[in-house]
C-alpha cells in the first residue's frame, strides 16, 4: 500500500467512526485564501496533486478529484497509478462535486467537511442541493490533525507597516470607509477572515503564506472599536503603538470566544460567505442577525488610488528592467539554460534592486509540451533542458514595496515554425485588442473577455483559461472581485482596477504560448452617450519579433505595437547599461 492509499484508509477509518458516507476536501484555510499555508495544504496531502484549485470527494469506494481546465493534463500525470479518478470539469456528462454527491448518495447520507475550512457560500450550496435527499453536512473537527503525521504548525512570520509614502491612506481613513458603508447597511459589526483585506486595511504585511505578503488575523470593526486577532509578538512595535489610538490586538486564537461575548441582540453583524468559516458563523449567537456580502474593503481596495497606481507604475519600471538584463543575456549566450535556471536568473535580476521583496507566485517556465500546460511548475526531480527549437512559456512575477507585478512573455529558442509564428501573432492580436478597448462605464470583464479571444476563435482556436484577473498592490498577485473571463461576473470595471490581460494558446505535447500585460482602468473621457473608460498598460516588456507574422496585423495593429516598444524603450533605456539598451532597441525597432 503506497503512501496515498494510506492517507485514504486514514480518512476511511474515521469516516466510519463518526458514520460519514462522504468525505470532502477544497484545500482551503480558515480564511478561504487562493494559496494556502503548508499547514492546510491537506488536498495536496490527501491526493498527490499540487494545483492551486480542486476538490476532491472521498467514499468508502471511491476518491475522485475534480479540476478545471487548467488543471486537465497536470491533474491527469499526478493521480496517474493512484486510487484517484480525475473529474475534468467542462468535459461532457463531468458535472461538479456538489451535483455529484446529491445524485449519487443515498437518502438520509452524511457528508463531513472540517468546519473551520468549509466557508460558508460552500455549506450554503452544499445543503441546497442536500435538501431533496435529506443529506447531511457536518461540519467537524479538524481531522487531519489526528492523521497527518508531523502536520505543519500554523506560521507566525514577522509583519510590517507600509510607509504612508507607499500606502498613501491611513489605517483610520480606511475604517471611517468601511464604517461608513456598514453603517450604510444597517451594520454595527463586520468580522473580516480575509487576509489581504485585513492586510490591505492596516497597512501591513507578512509572510505566512508564500508569495502573498499577508499574516494570519481576523479583524473586527464596529462602531466603537477595532479588534485585530493575530500573534502580536510578531507586530511592528511603532504600527502597533499608533494602532493602539483606533483599537486593540487580540490573540488570534481568541476570536471564536471573543465574538460569542462582545454581541448583543440588538446587533448586525455582515460576514463574507466565502471568506468567513462555518466555525466563525456557529460563533455568532444565535439571534443576531447576519448580514452576508462581499468584504467592504474588497472593493475599496481593488479600486488602487493615485498613489497605489504611482507605485505599480515603479514596480513594474523596475520589474522590466529585470527582464530586458534577461532578455538581452539569452540573445547573447542562450545555451546552458533549463526551466529551473532561467527563472532563477529572472529572480536574482529582481533580487539586484532593494525594493524586491520576493516573487508573487511559483513561477511558471514551460518548454516545449511542458508550456502547454497552462500552470505547469517545473521541479528538481522534473524539469526541461532548453535546447533545439522551441518555445517557452514564461510567466513570472514579483513583489516589490511599492506594488505586485505578473508578466509572461514567450520566448523563442532556435527556429519557430510558421504554425508557432501564426499561433503567437493571433494571440498578440487578442492581447492588444483588449489593452486598445474604450468601454462605458459599468461595463463588466466578460463583457470585454471576447475581444482577446476574437482571433484565435475566428481560427477554430481557443483557451481554457479566463483572459485577467486583478492584481494587488503588494498584495496577493489575484484579487477579486474583477476579473475579465467568459463567466458572468457582475462586476463593473472601475477606475484604478489594476488587472491582467493573458490570451494564450496551447497544443497539448507540442508547446504552449501565452502573452500577458497588466493594465489598468482609467477614465477616458464622455460623450453624449455617457462616461468612458478605458485601459492604460503598466507591463514594459518587447514581445518577440521573430515570432510576430508582420502579414496578420492590421496597420492600426502595428503602430499600437510600435508605439508600445517605443515607449518601453523610452521608459528603460537609460537605465540600463550600454550594451542592455543596445539589444532593447533592437528588440524594439518599429515593424
């Protein structure tokens, strides 16, 4: 018996001790975080498979793991040979998790869930579709605690305050917003389980969940007072004494208990569903009301403000002179590299200035097929030489004091073939159409996803993927509540939205190709028909030339594409040694 099946049988055991049919597990954090700390990784745990997103279901018969469809090939290589059935969301007759334990457990069945992870939008959708069996959900304790041998502890890394030259508002100034809003919705309390949000609305950040400068907390705001719920060993001494003036420092254990004593019937507390737990709801007495909603300071802080945007804009200048040093060494000497080594000499070129703090994700290099899996990661035990002709995916990120960057670029080794040199100028095409679109105010992301996938569609191409997902401002490189995706998200774009702008295409055993910028919202003026907006690009960065089909661009396309190197060229050139601005302007010629 392998190690995965162990883990299985671990889960099966208690299954049957507390009578479960069902076992289920998102990988998820009691704060409903993307990424998680090592000590909630429990899908990776239980499964083998390292993606970011996924569910798996586990019945005395069966262990199944559903994935979309960026995880379709990756999900396939690591359950290979495992107990596992993969569930490609997407594909025809796969439905999700939740229509699957409705339609396949009996009546009067009981599913678990661990109750500090399982947040409540999950329950919700959960028992609705339970109703018409009578299925149970149980939330429980934490379990893997009793079965994963030498499980992670929670981290506590040291936090520290942001420069109000970089933050730019005051802790106050933010909770006046959310107080007002709250008071807006007949609230007298909001509990914030969201670590960014927290992060974000304190100036502050940590390092306890990798490439997410955020700390483990809980926030509490009502009219009288602020509670922060963390280990306040690990605060900056001076943040903590201004602090002190608007609120006070719990331990971050405390904050089940605390919530059952400092409410009273007259209260209205406004929770997020898909930040906040099961556990935290169960805190809250019974008869006080509940008010659910998206995070008030969700939205106040993916709308950056000028001097958030300031500082993007100097992230992303220093961020693409890190690129163009790499650039430019490749075009000199590209033999000797692999997908590890490349991404490492990114790094360290990042690493040169002191205002790097670290990379915003693992980054992705895929060569060859590797770059057709859209978030492949590359490993000691598993990784790509980068020789002969092909192509590599490239899509890295850093956080820098003053904001998060997100680029990916495909590079060209050797010849390209002229599929490779079409593929990669439709996807080109798809990623300046979206940067180039005006839109009216209130315009949604899926309103505007088509534009990038135009061309490739009119080829009988496509991707799996959404097209931009926001960005933090030194924060978590994907925030909500924007995103730019087939799915019908109604959120409008707003000024200061900072977001990605990702076409791709990839040919499965063959190579991928993606081009990403980010950009960001501003106002564009109105006319008679009412207020505009439109994008204004922050990444500086050459596409390549050799894999541009110059035949496929319209002349409007080429002058946005000379007009964008010319400004790259303008931006970085200067900062740059002699023979880095020699390669960039070559690199950066008008077509």
């Amino acid at each position: 018996m392998n190690e995965i099946e162990q883990r299985l049988d671990s889960i099966r055991n208690l299954m049957r001790d507390h009578h479960l049919d069902a076992w289920v597990e998102t990988g998820s954090d009691p704060h409903g975080s993307e990424y998680v700390a090592p000590r909630w990784r429990s899908r990776e745990w239980l499964s083998g498979f390292t993606g970011s997103a996924g569910t798996i279901v586990v019945t005395q018969e069966q262990a199944l793991l559903w994935v979309d469809s960026r995880y379709h090939i990756q999900g396939a290589q690591q359950t290979a040979g495992s107990p596992y059935n993969l569930m490609r969301l997407g594909e025809p007759e796969v439905v999700d998790h939740v229509a699957y334990l409705a339609d396949t457990l009996a009546v009067g069945a009981r599913v678990g869930m661990v109750g500090n992870t399982l947040s409540m939008a999950t329950a919700v959708a959960l028992e609705r579709a339970f109703v018409p069996k009578g299925i149970a959900l149980i939330p429980t304790d934490d379990w893997y605690d009793e079965v994963w041998d030498q499980r992670p502890t929670a981290p506590s890394e040291p936090v520290v305050a942001q420069d109000m030259v970089i933050a730019g508002t005051t802790v106050g100034a933010k909770i006046g917003k959310i107080r007002k809003v709250l008071d807006s919705l007949g609230c007298t309390h909001t509990i914030v389980s969201s670590l960014d949000d927290i992060a974000w609305i304190l100036n502050l950040r940590g390092s306890d969940i990798a490439y997410n400068p955020v700390f483990l907390a809980y926030l509490v705001i009502s009219g009288s007072e602020v509670v922060l719920f963390t280990d306040g060993s690990r605060l900056d001494l001076q943040w903590e004494e201004s602090f002190g003036a608007l609120g006070k420092v719990e331990a971050y254990h405390k904050v089940f208990e605390y919530v059952g004593d400092m409410l009273r019937k007259h209260d209205v507390v406004y929770l997020s569903p898909e930040k906040s737990s099961m556990t935290l709801r169960r805190a809250i007495p019974e008869g006080i009301k509940v008010v659910e909603g998206r995070d008030v300071s969700t939205d106040l802080k993916a709308r950056k403000s000028p001097i958030e945007i300031e500082g993007m804009r100097r992230a992303h200048l220093l961020d693409g002179i890190a690129m163009v040093k790499l650039l430019a060494d490749l075009s000199r000497e590209s033999v000797g590299y692999d997908e590890l080594s490349i991404a490492k000499k990114l790094a360290n070129y990042r690493g040169e200035h002191e205002e790097y703090l670290g990379p915003s994700f693992s980054p992705i290099a895929g060569y060859g097929p590797h770059g057709a899996l859209a978030h492949y990661s590359a490993s000691e035990e598993s990784f790509s030489k980068l020789v002969g002709n092909g192509l590599l995916v490239l899509d890295t990120g850093g956080q820098y004091k003053t904001g998060t960057t997100d680029i990916t670029r495909t590079l060209l080794f050797g010849e390209p073939t002229e599929q490779m040199k079409r593929d990669y100028t439709l996807v080109l095409k798809g990623n300046l159409a979206l940067a180039a679109q005006r839109f009216p105010v209130g315009t949604c992301g899926y309103q505007l996803d088509v534009l990038a996938r135009q061309y490739l569609w009119q080829s009988g191409l496509s991707y799996g993927h959404g097209t931009g997902h926001g960005v933090g401002f030194c924060l978590n490189v994907h925030e909500g509540p924007a995103n730019i995706s087939p799915k019908t998200i109604a959120v409008a774009l707003d000024v200061g939205m900072v977001l990605s702008d990702e076409p791709g295409i990839y040919r499965e055993g063959n190579y991928g190709i993606r081009l990403e910028n980010l950009i960001v919202v501003q106002s564009a003026g109105a006319t008679e028909f009412g207020e505009f907006h439109a994008f204004d690009v922050l990444t500086l960065c050459p596409f390549e030339r050799k894999l541009i089909e110059r035949e496929l661009l319209s002349d409007t396309e080429r002058q946005m594409l000379d007009a964008y190197h010319g400004w790259v060229y303008s931006e970085l050139s200067d900062k740059l040694s002699e023979e880095d601005a020699k390669w960039l302007r070559e690199a950066t010629l008008p077509l």
